[in-house]
C-alpha cells in the first residue's frame, strides 16, 4: 500500500470528520464526564491512524488496532448515550454505523500491510 503521508488515508479522513461530529453532538451536553470520555475516545481514533502511520512497520499494525479499539469503546458510549438522552436515537445510529464502517476499513488495512510486511 503506497501512501506519503496518513492525511491521505480515506480512513484517517473519516475518522477525524466522525471526531468533529462527535463534539458537534456533545456541544451543548452537561454531562461533562460522559461527554469527556466520548470526544477523548474519538480523537484516539485520528491520531493512533496518524501516529501509527509515522512510525511504519509492525508499529502501523499495532497502532490501527488501537485505534480499532477506541472505535469500539465510542460504539460503547454512544450506546449508553442514547439511553441516557444525550444523543438523539437518528445521531447515534449514524454515528455508530459510521463506527463499523471505520473498524472494517482499519481492519482491511492492517490487513493489507500484514501482508506486506
């Protein structure tokens, strides 16, 4: 897989358009714990893609199931956030469904370069 840099990443772009969404969503949200963990959540997502792709190598890989891991961890949260009200029901689904599509493609990738490697 060529690339120059994790800002041509489709998956990188993704991620950190679903991050500004995220705090979009939570803009007005006085649960600040809750709030808190979920935009944390969604900026680790962007940043481990960026950090891992710096680093190259088996470090990529490693680095994209962490970021696999972040996503799951928001999927999480915005779960409970719809229960809980903070993110109408139409929010979190299309954050959510954004979620699985950005886990299938990180998977994909860290395919791709396990291949490579």
């Amino acid at each position: 897989m060529a690339y120059r840099s994790f800002e041509e990443l489709e998956v990188w772009k993704r991620a950190s358009q679903l991050a500004v969404q995220v705090y979009e969503a939570l803009r007005e949200s006085r649960d600040f714990a809750l709030r808190d963990q979920m935009q944390r959540a969604a900026v680790s997502i962007p940043s481990n893609i960026a950090e891992g792709a710096e680093r190259g190598g088996k470090d990529f890989v490693r680095f994209l199931r962490v970021a696999r891991g972040s996503a799951a961890e928001l999927r999480t949260q915005c779960y409970i956030a719809g229960q809980v009200g903070l993110l109408t029901t139409d929010r979190m689904n299309r954050i959510v469904g954004e979620l699985k599509e950005i886990s299938k493609m990180l998977t994909g990738l860290a395919r791709s370069l396990n291949t490579e490697t």
